[in-house]
C-alpha cells in the first residue's frame, strides 16, 4: 500500500502502474500462503510477532480475501483519474490488509486497530470514487457512524480487560482463562453486547443499518461493491474471534437471546425496506442487510460438536462459506452497474436495465445469475450457501439453550427469502421483458467485464463442484470444534448449566 502511494508519483505512457502493480501484489500474497501452515495457534502466540497468532480460520480468510481482492482491483481499475491511482488503489490495500490482520489477532488491542484499519480507507475511497455532492454526504455520514461504532467496541473490550487483566486473546494466560475463572456473568453479557453493536455497523446489521442506503447510493459502484464485502468479512470473523475467545460454550443465554433478536429484525428490516426501493443501488444496499440477518444465524448455531462435523452442522464453516458466496454475487451485481456507466451517467434506477437483455445480453444474464444466487434460487451457489446455513439451525436446535427457538429462526428466515424473492424477480424481468429504454454507450473497460464474467461464472461452478470451497471452510473451523470438543467432555452439568 505504501508503494502504491509512491508509483502514483508516475506515468508510464500516460497510465499508471499503480493497477498492474496491486494485481501483483495481491497475486503473490496469495502464492505466499501456499507456504504457511495454520499450527502457531496450537502453542499459543508467534513467538516472534506478540499478539498474532496463526490459525485454520486466519488461512481461510486469507485465501478468500485475496481472491476476491483481485476482483476487486480489476472492477475499480477505470474508476480514478491518474493522478489520484496511488491514493485509491493504496486505499484498498490497506483495507485488505486490515480484513487479514483481523483473523490473525491474538490481542484485543490489535483486534481493535485491525478493524479500523479495514474502515478507515473506505472513508476515503467513498469521497475519491465520485465528484458528486451525495459522496462526499456519503464519506461524511459513514465517517461519524463508523467513529460512534469504534468507541462502543473499544468500550466493550475495555470491560473484558477489566475482567482479564490482559488483552491476549488465547492462551493459558489470555483473557478467556480468566474470564472461565470468574463469575462475573454480568460483565461479560454487557461487554459482549457491547462488542456486537460496535460491530453491527461493520455487518451491516440493526441497529447499525441506516447509513447503508445512502453510502452506497453516494459512492460509485464498484466501491460500493467493495464495502460489501471486505467490512462485512471482517465484522464477522472479529465477531467469531470474540465468541471464540470467550467459548462457545460460555456465552451467557442473554447474549444469545440478543442475538436470535438482532438477526430476526435484520432480516426482516432488509427486505422489508427492500420492497420499497425502485434505486438500484439501494435496493442491494437494504439486501445486503437482508443477508447479515441470514449470516447470523451461523454465527448463533456456533461451531459442531462433531470433530468431522461439516455445514449441514457447523453453524460458523455454513457462515464462513456464505460469506465467500456472498461476497462474489453482490459484487457481480455491482460490476454490472459499473460496466453500463458512463463518465457522464451512472446507472442507478431499476428502469434503466429494462431491456437490457436485448442491448447488452451478456451483462444481462450476468446480472440474471448473481440475482438469483442472491435470491437463493438452483443451479446457484447462493442456494447451497442458504441451505447450510437453515440445517445448521436445525441441527443445533435440540442442543443450543434456545431449543426450538432456533427452528423458528430458519421459518422467519425462509419467510424473508420469499419476501426477497420478489425484488430480485422485478429486476430480471425489467431486464428480460421491460420495454427497452435508448441504448446507452457502453465504455469498452477491460477489468470491468472480467469481473463481471467471473463472478457469475463462479456462482455456477461452486454450485456444481462445491468440494473445496467446503473443505476450506470446513476446515477453518478445526480448531474451534476440537476445543469446543475438549471442553464441554470434560465440563460437568453443575459447573456448566448451559453446555449442551
């Protein structure tokens, strides 16, 4: 990121080499996971780097953070002008940058600066993607919600300090070992409330929710498409980390009462206010609400019991493979508004894709494919990403201390699909069956169209050949369900009401 600062300095043939560069960048931090091996974690802190740790989690987030990363640099390769390239594109490393340093956190503090790191170049890239007035009230907006968010976090961690007396993570000396230690119920509930409502604002879930329709509105597409993803990955892997530090096992029922409330009216908020929407824009703004509300429920399930425990049982490997599906549909549709953009005019309202099929039908099935994985519908990966999230409830129902509360969860959660299946419908048949409106030109944008292509394509290919995607996720979660394992067999029913 730094660099990219310093070539945005230059110009080779009137471009700059800020693009090719991030490519490579990214492309071999990619390569270079090859090499690493998730077992730091095992023995406790890197005995070199203090409040890192690495992990079967921190390798899944790497892998996906970096193939969509390099999705991302191609999608918002036309966007800035020359001169602003390095700033841009150094804007979006260090938010990536920010999203892996999240996984690998082994220390609160470093949790807590990690997931500012992700948030505060987005501040930036919302002003620099758009000369119009709605972003810079778009930057302005986000900015001040997001610095009343960070202090409920750094409050919420500021209590399990107090509690710990130290701000390690995991460990025989961390946080969580005096946490398990104390009977300070009370504390822990406030502080993990806390700690969630900070981090609703980087989910995109209530009551955290009402920015999102009018940033993304205000930014350009592809940035929006951006801040989609990376905050919304990293507020859930922080949110597994917390839940994961202070033990699945341990979280005290409050907090999962609070839970089973917030991803009830999440979902039902998103697509509710969805229906209402005739901007493009923010109907994906009020769905990407919608899907929080949906993630959530993995994360409530928790991880499996079972040492070979996959999906359709591991609430935490169904939410992890969701948000990789996730991440590739919605910027997909967001790529597709950037592709039928000009300088001069962005698309933005529903009725400018009608007819789009007979203009542009390539943008249009494109557009068709990701709208459907959204909507959950077959041959799409959004179905699968669906339907292991719903069996995960199911499976943890006659064992979570919400019971049947859960199963209820999963109807409420079916009713919104439906709900949501109405407004992704609209938009495919403004495409396929609107009255054409006049051809726009369509800008010839190399990064754009591959983009594009490669986000509905993969939404086929992961619904066909979903093997290891699964594997990866699955896999993340190993550790989390060995020592859910190890502690719930060797925990008694007095010590422990609510173990399952």
């Amino acid at each position: 990121g730094c660099l990219s600062l310093f070539l945005g300095l230059f110009t080779i043939r009137k471009r700059s080499p800020v693009v090719p560069f991030a490519l490579i960048v990214i492309a071999s931090a990619f390569v270079a996971t090859l090499w690493t091996t998730p077992t730091a974690i095992e023995a406790g802190t890197h005995p070199l780097l203090r409040g890192l740790a690495m992990s079967t989690l921190a390798a899944y987030v790497r892998w996906i953070t970096l193939i969509v990363g390099l999705i991302l640099v191609l999608v918002n390769a036309h966007l800035p002008p020359i001169e602003e390239c390095g700033e841009y594109f150094a804007m979006i490393l260090f938010s990536m940058a920010g999203v892996l340093l999240v996984s690998l956190s082994n220390d609160i503090l470093v949790l807590f600066f990690a997931l500012e790191l992700v948030s505060v170049p987005t501040y930036v890239l919302i002003a620099l993607s758009r000369t119009d007035i709605r972003a810079q009230e778009a930057a302005g907006k986000y900015f001040f919600l997001g610095a009343f968010a960070a202090a409920l976090t750094a409050y919420g961690f500021s209590f399990l300090y107090g509690m710990g007396g130290t701000t390690t993570m995991f460990g025989p000396d961390s946080i969580a070992a005096q946490i398990h230690a104390s009977s300070q119920a009370g504390f822990l509930s406030l502080a993990m409330i806390l700690v969630i409502v900070g981090l609703s604002f980087k989910i995109v879930a209530v009551p955290f929710h009402a920015y999102v329709a009018d940033v993304y509105q205000g930014a350009a597409s592809p940035v929006a498409g951006l801040l989609s993803f990376l905050p919304k990955l990293a507020g859930f892997v922080g949110l597994v980390q917390l839940f994961q530090m202070v033990g699945w096992h341990n979280i005290p029922w409050a907090v999962q009462c609070a839970m089973w409330i917030i991803a009830v009216v999440t979902m039902t908020a998103g697509n509710v206010l969805a229906l209402l929407q005739s901007n493009a824009k923010r109907l994906l703004a009020y769905s990407s609400i919608a899907h929080s509300g949906y993630m959530l429920i993995g994360l409530l399930v928790g991880p499996s019991l079972l040492r070979a425990g996959g999906p359709f049982d591991d609430g935490v490997s169904a939410l992890l493979f969701y948000v990789a599906v996730y991440g590739l549909m919605n910027l997909g549709a967001f790529a597709v508004l950037a592709f039928l953009s000009s300088e001069n005019r962005e698309l933005e309202e529903i009725d400018d894709c009608a007819g789009l099929a007979r203009n542009e039908p390539l943008a249009a099935l494109a557009l068709a494919i990701c709208l459907l994985s959204l909507m959950g519908l077959p041959p799409t990966a959004g179905f699968l990403a669906k339907l292991y999230i719903f069996f995960s409830a199911f499976s943890a129902s006659t064992t979570s201390p919400l019971g049947h509360a859960m199963i209820w969860l999963v109807v409420i959660a079916v009713v919104n699909s439906a709900i949501g299946a109405y407004y992704y419908l609209r938009w495919i048949g403004k495409c396929y069956w609107g009255a054409p409106s006049s051809k726009v030109a369509v800008p010839s944008r190399l990064g754009v169209e591959l983009g594009m292509a490669f986000c509905a394509l993969m939404m086929i290919v992961v619904f066909l050949f979903p093997n290891q995607l699964l594997i990866k996720s699955i896999g993340a979660t190993r550790l989390m369900t060995d020592q859910v394992v190890q502690k719930t067999s060797s925990a008694s029913p007095s010590s422990a009401p609510n173990t399952p």
